[in-house]
C-alpha cells in the first residue's frame, strides 16, 4: 500500500509538473501583447504558477479588477463619488466633452486644411486656433466634443476626426478620450487573439 500510494504520488507531481509547465508557456505569450498591463501580467503571472498556484491566482484577479468593462467613467463607480458629481455638474452648463478635449497635431504649414477638416466633423462643439509649436514646424488644436470620453458617440468622433485630417502631413488625433478608445481597441483585439479557436 505505502509503494502504490508513493508510485502514486510521484506519477502525480509529474501530472502537476506538466500542468504547470503548460500553463506557464501560455502564460509567457502575453510577451508580444500590445499593452504594458498585459505584458507585465504575462510574466508576473507565469512567475506566480512557478511559486505558488494561490500567488498565481492572486495576480489574475488583480488583473480582472482592472478591466476596462466600456462604461463611461461615471458609471463606473457603484457608490457616489466627487469626480462623478463635478462632471455632472459641467456637464448642466457645459458640453460634456470639453472637460476631456481631444488633441489633433499636425504640420503647421497645413494648418488651415486641418482646422477645416475638424470643425466639419459632426460631434465637434468647438475647435481652437491652431498653436503654432516653439519651432514653428507643428500646429496643435484642442477639441471639445460634444459627448462623454468613452460613450459611443465620442468614439464616433475620434475616428472620424483621424479619417478627416488623414491625408494631412504629420496628423495625428491624440488626448484622453483617444487614448482611452485605443486602449479599449487593444483589448477587444487581444481578448480576441487569446480566445480559442472553434473545433473544425
């Protein structure tokens, strides 16, 4: 009984050995992920399955508290929060989307092109006169929209403002709401790169 109970045991650290190795390894393919925050987890995680399978857990679940889940920031929070009340509070006066203006950059000898091209894009509320850089090769505008960082219509806007400005020389559409649409993008697109393949 105490030979077949060890032969036991030692046929299941084997088991366990390869589970882990396994897991490790799929772990290590967030390497080429597009995000830091993937990345880092990637590697954190697969030291933590090295460690101690409780360690290894911990780190994921860190990592699904941090989730974006596509709500727009104030409805993000399940209790009243200041931040939320001052946004609603701009948002009775104001445009909601001028508390999180969008950057458009681009080169100053297309500055006209460029301002034409913003203020005709449908969800724009105002755009500023382009401010020329300190060596005058570059042109910057701010750019309120019209909704909420996050919201559908937002996003709309963002990625017809960088279809509008295109074709111009050095253009680019950055700020808050776009980086926070990119890294929404980057998420769907690695959820979907990491999803299994469906069985032929």
């Amino acid at each position: 009984m105490r030979t077949q109970r060890g032969a036991t045991i030692t046929g299941s650290r084997s088991a366990v050995f390869a589970s882990a190795v396994t897991v490790v390894l799929a772990l290590l393919t967030l390497l080429a992920a597009v995000l830091t925050s993937n990345h880092t987890l990637g590697v954190s995680a697969a030291i933590g399955v090295v460690v101690a399978p409780v360690f290894g857990l911990g780190v994921l679940a860190i990592r699904l508290a941090t989730v974006d889940i596509g709500l727009p920031r104030t409805e993000q929070f399940r209790t009243e929060a200041e931040s939320v009340r001052g946004q609603e509070a701009l948002a009775r006066h104001f445009p909601v989307g001028t508390s999180q203006p969008v950057t458009v950059v681009a080169d100053a000898g297309a500055a006209d092109r460029v301002t034409a091209a913003v203020e005709g894009v449908a969800g724009v509320v105002s755009v500023s006169q382009p401010e020329r850089s300190t060596d005058g090769t570059l042109a910057r505008w701010r750019v309120d929209l019209a909704a909420l960082a996050g919201t559908p219509e937002a996003d709309r806007a963002i990625r017809d403002l960088r279809a509008a400005v295109a074709g111009e020389p050095g253009a680019l559409v950055g700020g808050e709401p776009a980086a926070d649409l990119d890294k929404r993008d980057a998420d769907l697109r690695e959820a979907a790169e990491a999803a299994p393949s469906p069985a032929p």
